[in-house]
C-alpha cells in the first residue's frame, strides 16, 4: 500500500473533478505559475489513489508541468459500480483514454495561450502501469510518452500473488473493515519502516473504506494473471520510461532492468527507493521525471 508522506495539498494544486465521456474523475490538479511545458497524467496502483503523487505535485508543477493525479473508477474519492465487469483492464484504460481526451480538449480552449498545444505525458504507478500501457496500445497517439513507475512485464511475484489472493478471498466474504485491519498485516516485511505522518493513518483508513471492494476483487485478478505484453508494446513507437526503486517487492528490480532494455526504454533507478518512489523518495523521483520528458519535447 503506498502510502504518502503528507496529505495536504500545495498552494499550486486543487482538489476537483474531472469531467469525461466515461464520467467525473477526482482529480488533483497542479499548475504552474508560468508557460506550460506539458501536461502529465498520473494513474495510481492497486489500492492507491491520487494522493500517492502528492509530494510530485509542487515540484513537477515548479518545472512547468501541469499535473493531474487520478482516483480511478472506484477508488477513494471517484464511484464506482459494484460490479467486477466494470473494472476489466479495457475498461479501466478507456478512463485513462477519456481523461486524456479531456485534457486534451482543456488545452484546445486555450491554444491562443502559450498553453494551447502542450504535449500530454501518461504515468502508471504498479498496476497503474498495466492499465496505462493497455491505454497506449490502444491509442499510442494520445499521448507524447509512456512511464512505467514500479511495473512489471507480466504478473506480480508469486509471493505478492499469495498475499493478494488471501485479500481478494476475504474481500468476498468479509466487510471492508475487517479487511482493513487483516490488510495491514499484509504490508510486505521488506517495506521500509516509517513513522507516519499526522493525518496519514487516518487517511489510508478512509480511502480504503472509500474504494469498492469489486475494484479491488478485479484488478488484483489482474495483478495475479497479466500476461507479458511487452513485445506488443516494444512495438509502439512512443518514448518510454522505466523507473522504479532499488528494491521491489511486487517485481524484482532485475525483471524491470530487462522490461527495459526489451522497450528500448529509459531506466532510472532511484536509490533508497522501494515500491513507491513517488512518495519515499519524491524529489529525485521528479527530476528524474523531469529529465525525461524535457528530453521527449527536445528541452534542455
């Protein structure tokens, strides 16, 4: 579970919802002061929500990026069916094809602004990046380049599968509370140990409360039976970018090494980072971002 460091939004951002053709997203939304260089997408994981990318939000928006983080459909602040079907990996990326389409109607209303025809960046964190990548085969030209946070080639580790098996079993049959409290004896004992900020705890409690349990049954499906796509998507001519920590828990660092260099991918690595760099270690996270996307858009 990735868990932030802090919850309080910058003076940059807001919180609101994002109007699409597949419905209303919450989002939260960074804006830099001056000229938009691009504008950058961000799909959370499995049991995550948009504030896994909240210490990315000031320093990304600081670079010239607008930032829209997303609650997928049915987790934390964005409804969703209770109806497993609905959160089929298709279905989740022709979301993340939706926002990106409203995005990229937002910036048509202002081309005669310097940030009429900003460049759109997609990242997924974990499973995000399985649902971000199917997004991309289906639709390459929706986006200006690809990120892989913490993302395999194909299904979790087998010791990550077991654990989420034993989740989707009592998801099935037992109330989301109760899950709660046996969900957090399933955080991994590689997991750095941290002390949680104020207000955090209380914040991964509700956003757990918040997220359907049928989201939650589907995508860790998922999690346990991906196949390996990457061939499929080597063949997408999109800039792509791998980036994990230096330990992973749900793929192994050297399985992602090898995603990489299959992709012709370019790989960063963020030292004293594990599964979720964006919140253990943001700051190298967003330059390393930053890095690549003004190498995309042929920035210095």
């Amino acid at each position: 579970m990735s868990r932030p460091p802090f919850i309080t939004l910058p003076g940059c951002a807001r919180a609101h919802r994002l109007r699409t053709a597949r419905g209303e997203f919450a989002v939260h939304d960074a804006r830099p002061e001056g000229v938009v260089r691009g504008t950058v997408l961000l799909v959370p994981g499995f049991t995550g929500s948009k504030e896994d990318f909240i210490a990315l939000l000031e320093p990304l928006a600081r670079a010239g990026f607008r930032v829209v983080a997303v609650d997928g459909r049915g987790q934390h602040e964005t409804g969703g069916p209770r109806d497993e079907a609905a959160y089929a990996q298709q279905e989740l990326a022709r979301d993340v094809l939706a926002q990106a389409a409203a995005l990229h109607a937002a910036a048509d209303t202002t081309a005669a602004t310097a940030q009429g025809s900003a460049p759109l960046h997609v990242l997924g964190h974990s499973l995000g990046g399985l649902v971000v990548r199917t997004a991309v085969m289906m639709a390459p030209d929706a986006f200006a380049s690809l990120t892989l946070m913490c993302s395999g080639p194909a299904a979790i580790s087998e010791s990550q599968q077991a654990r989420t098996k034993l989740l989707i079993d009592a998801l099935a049959v037992t109330d989301m509370e109760t899950v709660w409290q046996a969900m957090r004896e399933l955080d991994p004992p590689e997991a750095p140990e941290e002390t949680t900020p104020p207000g955090v705890e209380d914040f991964l409690h509700q956003r757990w409360l918040g997220t359907v349990p049928e989201q939650l049954i589907a995508t860790g499906r998922q999690l346990n039976s991906e196949p390996d796509r990457v061939a499929e998507l080597a063949g997408v001519a999109l800039p792509k970018h791998v980036l994990s920590g230096i330990v992973d828990y749900a793929w192994p660092v050297p399985l992602m090494d090898e995603m990489a260099e299959r992709l012709g991918a370019h790989r960063t690595v963020i030292q004293g980072a594990g599964h979720s760099p964006n919140a253990e270690r943001p700051l190298p996270t967003a330059e390393a971002l930053i890095d690549f996307w003004r190498g995309v858009d042929g920035d210095s």
